[in-house]
C-alpha cells in the first residue's frame, strides 16, 4: 500500500512540474496555438492615442480577426461607427464609452476591468481612456473600418 501511495505521490508530482509555468514542452502549433504577453507585438497608432495588436486574423481584410487595443491616458476616439458588429472585453482599466454625435466626455459611461461590450453595426459611439490606460480585446468581421459620424 505504501508503495502505490509513493507511486501515485511520484505521479502527481511529475505533472504538477511538467505543467508548470515556464517550464518548456511540446505542444503541435497546428492543434493549439498561442501567445505569451512577451510575444504579443504592441503597435502604437499614427496619432499616437493608442497601441494595437493583432491576435489572429488581418483586420484590414474579410474573415475574422481578433485585436487587442491599449488606450493610452487622455484619448479618446470622435463619434464613428463601423460597418459590422464589434464584440469587446475589457482587460484592464476602465473603458469609456459614450454614444451618438456629439463628442462629449463627461457623457461617457465607465465599463471596468472584465466588462462586454457590443458595438452594433452602423451605430455612432465614441470610446477610450480617461485618467489612466485602458486595454481592450475586440473580435469582429473584417474589414474593419471606421467612418466619422458626419460621412454616413
């Protein structure tokens, strides 16, 4: 009997330190692929309001794509819409989002660490970070494209 508890103990600890982290083992990236944080290329935008990027897909293209988008302090988007739904959650920070055509800050509503967001087709929204970073993930049909509420 106590030799099966040593080899059950024996057993238990080998996973255990097989599946800890930071400790390498193969894994077939055809069945299952991923991401470390230090692996995720940040990209910061023209404006320079926000670091984006891609997870899986082509954004610019048709077909899914997954992004992850990080709000710097201070920035937000103007009132625009896109083409097709957008599916969000809100990593860390708080997002703020307001709706319609007048771009007013103050009007905004907080969505916190751990929120979902939709944003429906067609509909004007504007969105970002107040006081402090936000990072969101965003799924969504490409391409993704964003108009400014007065170009409908």
């Amino acid at each position: 009997m106590a030799s099966m508890i040593r080899s059950l103990a024996l057993a238990v600890l080998t996973t255990t330190i097989a599946a800890a982290p930071g400790i390498a083992a193969d894994i077939d990236r055809a069945a299952v692929d991923f991401k470390t944080p230090a692996e995720i290329k940040w990209v910061r935008n023209a404006a320079g309001t926000n670091e984006s990027a891609v997870l899986f897909g082509d954004p610019s293209k048709p077909g899914l794509y997954v992004v992850r988008i990080k709000w710097l302090p201070g920035n937000m988007s103007r009132p625009h819409f896109h083409p097709n739904d957008r599916f969000f959650v809100v990593i860390s920070g708080t997002w703020w989002m307001g709706t319609g055509e007048n771009f007013d800050p103050n009007a905004t509503v907080p969505a916190p660490a751990g929120s979902y967001v939709i944003h429906y087709a067609g509909k004007v929204h504007y969105d970002g970070a107040k006081d402090a970073e936000a990072v969101i993930q965003v799924w969504g049909m490409g391409p993704a494209t964003s108009t400014p509420a007065g170009k409908r």
